[in-house]
C-alpha cells in the first residue's frame, strides 16, 4: 500500500494560543475577550496561513485583528497587528536606518516561503544565538536615538474608530449615535500607506515624517508664516505639573492670555497675547523645558482647523474643531472687564513669585 506523504509546508502553518501584540494595540481593557481562529487567513507576508486573532481594544475602539504570522512577526520583531517594533514602538524603517540595519528578507512567493521554514526553525532552538529580532549588538548612538523618539506610554489613539464615510458625504443622520468618527480625512501622504512596504521598512511615509520631525533632530527652526498663531504647544506634562509652574516659567518673556493644562492628554497650551512674546518665549526655550524635573518638548501649536461641514441639523454637542478653538482661546474674560483689558502682569498672584523655576 503507498504511503502518503505529509506536506512539509502544511506542517509549518502556524497554530500560536496568543497573539504577539504592542501594549497599544493591546489596548487598556483589563478584562479582554478574544476570537481565536486557527489557519483562517495568510499572512500578508510570506502568504501562508496563520491562527487569527480578533478583539476590541475597549469602549469606543474599533476592532482589531492580527495581520502577519508569528514568524514574520519574530524576524522583524514587530507588532502582528500595527507592525511597529515592539521594543520602541516605532517603524520598522526608522528602527533599521538609526542601527544601521540592512533588510535581506526574500521578495518573491517561494523564496519567503524557504526563508520562513528556516526562520521557524532558528527561533525553535533558543541556543542559537540568534534571538527575536537579534539587535542585541546594535550600536548604542543608534539605540539613545530610537528613546528619545519613542513614546513613552501606549497611544490608544491609533484604536479608534474609523472616519464615518456618509459624514464626509454630508448626509450622514445619525449623529451621537453613530458608532464612527464624524471628522473630515486629511489629505497628504498619510493617506496612502502600505503593510508590505512598513514591514520591509521602504518608502514608508509615517517613518519619512518621523524621521523629519523636530525630534529626530530637524528641529523647528522658525515661527509658523501664519501670523495670527501666538500659542505654544507643550508635551510631556505629568500630574505633578500645574499651572502655576507653566506660568512661572514662561511669564517672563510676554503678557500670557491663558494656560490650558490637559493631564489626561499630558499636554498644555501657552497662549501669549503677542507674537513677540510667544517667538522670544519659543527662541528661549530651545524646543524643551524642564519642570518639576520632568523635560518637556515645546513647540508651535498648529493654526486653528476650519470645519469643511457641518453637522446635520438637530444634532448637538461641540465639534473637535470646537473644542481645541475653546482650548487655544482660554478661559472667558472675568465679568464687569468688558472694555477694559487688565494685563496678567499688573496681578501678583499671575508673576508665579512664589514658583521655584522663575
């Protein structure tokens, strides 16, 4: 009687129990459920089939669901789901250009096919030095510039749900109750983005933009052309910074309109009533502050957006538009000061005397 043989390729699909994830796609609910399905989809890498995970990150996020296999996730050692790298949590392109890394994984159908059997097999030994990802030896410089341009905690913000497409027709009815974001798409090369082209770290424009950023080391050099901008836009801002200690330190350099200080978004808004003010309070400061001992990034707050829009008629509540035009603006002016504008400098409790980071 002949013997059939087994297919060594079926034998490799993939039967994982849980899914390799980032904190942020993990998202922040303790309590989280998960359908798993076994060799349900292929990767969209290496094309072969692999257990499929699929969950919601918590309240308000979309659903989200495994993209490549374990062993593409391993040889790049990315997320399966965002494919950002796990240990900094940025793309794989700017993590391979600031160590110095070169990408030699296989393009073509059969060569991924070969190069994922001996990468399954390399990652069942532990002893052979290889390792998930194998950066162990990367170059230090290389390694303080992938921390400084990392997030230090999860950004959820990458959950949420999609942009309601009948909003941007203008006949979407629902409303509050509508289940998707109800804000205009942004136009630019964001826009246009790839799976492939973020794992094998190419022409991936989220990592051109990182890359380019003020963090990266092209900082900004200048004030915003658009002259009616006159705040500063502070990240970073923990609990144990308030108010008073923005204000102590940044008083000096022009009248201060207002301070908005968001810790659940770990942000602040500096709005001088002067362009001088906020240009010499910006020139001064360098691009970063430190507080309380905590460093801070400053940099320029983006001009207010303009509504393409509106809502539908009998829908209320405030836009975002809104709400970051009611940030920028600050506090209403007290009552009985109509026609007269009082300076923050002629109050003594506004000099922040009494803060320690004059």
């Amino acid at each position: 009687m002949a013997q059939i043989k087994a297919d060594p390729n079926k034998q490799s699909w993939e039967e994982a129990e849980f899914p390799i994830l980032c904190e942020t796609c993990l998202g922040d609910n303790p309590y989280l459920r998960m359908t798993k399905q076994s060799q349900a989809k292929e990767c969209k890498v290496c094309t072969r089939p692999f257990t499929v995970f699929r969950w919601c990150p918590g309240v308000g996020m979309r659903f989200k669901k495994t993209e490549i296999c374990q062993t593409c996730s391993k040889v790049k050692n990315v997320c399966q789901t965002c494919l950002l790298d796990l240990e900094f949590g940025l793309p794989v392109q700017v993590r391979d250009t600031a160590l110095g890394l070169e990408d030699n994984a296989p393009r073509s159908d059969v060569n991924k096919e070969y190069f994922a059997q001996n990468m399954d097999a390399h990652f069942q030994n532990p002893d052979n030095g290889l390792g998930e990802g194998g950066f162990g030896k990367a170059n230090s410089a290389g390694r303080e510039m992938l921390k400084k341009l990392q997030r230090t905690e999860p950004y959820y913000k990458r959950n949420r749900q999609h942009i309601c497409s009948f909003f941007v027709k203008g006949n979407c009815t629902r409303g509050a109750e509508c289940p998707y974001r109800h804000e205009m798409p942004q136009e630019g090369e964001l826009k246009h983005q790839n799976i492939k082209d973020r794992y094998y770290g190419t022409n991936d424009p989220v990592a051109r933009k990182i890359m380019a950023g003020p963090k990266a080391g092209a900082r900004q050099t200048g004030p915003p052309e658009d002259q009616s901008i006159t705040s500063l836009f502070i990240t970073g801002v923990t609990e144990d910074i308030k108010e008073p200690d923005v204000r102590g330190f940044f008083y000096v350099f022009g009248e201060i309109k207002s301070i908005v200080v968001v810790h659940k978004s770990k942000c602040a808004f500096v709005n001088f009533t002067t362009r001088a003010g906020a240009e010499l309070a910006f020139e001064k400061s360098g691009g970063g502050v430190s507080l309380q001992g905590v460093p801070l990034r400053v940099s320029w707050a983006k001009s207010r957006p303009v509504g393409a829009r509106t809502e539908q008629k009998g829908e209320t509540g405030p836009t975002p538009e809104a709400v970051m035009n009611a940030l920028q603006a600050g506090p209403p002016p007290p009552p009985g000061s109509a026609g007269s504008f009082t300076y923050p400098s002629q109050d003594p409790t506004y000099q922040g005397s009494t803060s320690k980071h004059r």
